[in-house]
C-alpha cells in the first residue's frame, strides 16, 4: 500500500493531479479540499494516499491532509458509496462540514452533492453517524484557494465539475454563476459547489 508520497507537483488539472517523486509520475486524484490547500505546480507537496486496486486498474487518491484520507476510508466503507462518490463528498464540503450534516440528520445538504440521493444520504447519516463523534468546530485548518492559475479556468472549472459526477450543462450553469473575472478554476470550482451546497 503507498501511504504516502513527497514530491514535486508536476500538473494540477481537477480532479487529477501528477506528482513526480524521485523522476516517477504518480497520477493522484484528489477532491477539491485538497486542490485548494496546493501549492504552485513546480513546488513541493506531501499527499497522504489510498491505493485502491482493481482487476483492471491501480487507483491512487491523495489527500492533503490526514483526516481527509480517513473520512474517505470511512465513505467508501459505506454500502452503495464508491471511491468516485467519496471524492465528490469531499470536494463539496470539508470534513467538518460533513460531520455537522451527519450529526444533524441533514439530508437536504448531502443531496445537493453530485450522485447522492435521498436514500444514499440517509444510509450515510445512519452508517457514519458512529464514526464522525468526535470532530468538533474549529479543528480543521481554514482552506484557501490556489493563486495558480491554468490557461482557460472556466473551461477548466467546468470540466472538473464534470469528472466529480455534474451533468455537462448543470456543470456549465453552475460555473456560470460564480464566473468573475481573473478567477483561477479553483476558485471558480470552490465558488460553484458552495453554491450547490447552500
């Protein structure tokens, strides 16, 4: 199993990201969360990971920080919630927002996240309520947006959209929205699933 990985970060291109360690490219995908706290491609960046293995592919995910890996851990757990699904969960809101919306039974919220209906989003509450007890207010750090910015982030911002699960026209809606000039996509991206979450 690859825990952990240091690197140079090589492309950031949401939800995918290359990290070249030692002269390797690993391709990673990673939520949004962690999107937001990278820093500029030709810096230094230390993900926590989660390889999943398949008959037909190696998947590795990374999270910027350790509690993101283990809310993932615990989603893909759930019965019906796929790694894809995890990812989406955590790109519309961090883990501190998760846990108030399964503390507080609050399926409207989780329903507004990509390929989460009414019924998955009660298995979840019912499933995770257990596990998340112990986050509390204030424990995570304050996420800001990368100032890196790629050659057309709408274009950009959209397409991340699409590979977390929004149908091409509600991802170019949403983008729409919040689109404001000199925006870098993941700000365009943050901007557009709190809109989707409110």
């Amino acid at each position: 199993m690859i825990g952990r990985l240091r690197g140079t970060l090589a492309l950031k291109q949401p939800p995918l990201l290359l990290l070249d360690v030692g002269g390797v490219g690993y391709e990673v995908e990673a939520p949004m969360s962690t999107f937001y706290q990278l820093p500029a491609t030709g810096q230094a960046v230390e993900l926590f990971t989660h390889l999943i293995v398949r008959e037909d592919a190696h998947l590795l995910f990374g999270f910027f920080t350790d509690r993101e890996r283990s809310l993932f851990r615990d989603l893909i757990k759930v019965n019906g919630v796929g790694a894809r699904m995890a990812l989406a969960v955590l790109s519309g809101m961090n883990p501190e927002e998760f846990a108030r919306c399964i503390q507080h039974g609050d399926t409207a919220s989780l329903t507004r996240l990509p390929g989460i209906g009414k019924k998955t989003a009660e298995r979840l509450i019912v499933e995770m309520r257990d596990r998340l007890g112990g986050v509390q207010p204030g424990e995570l750090p304050v996420m800001a947006p990368s100032l890196d910015e790629g050659p057309d982030p709408v274009r950009d911002a959209v397409a991340a959209l699409i590979a977390l699960g929004y149908k091409p026209p509600e991802a170019s809606r949403m983008v729409n929205r919040v689109e404001s000039e000199g925006a870098s996509s993941e700000t365009l991206i943050r901007a557009a699933l709190k809109g989707a979450v409110k």
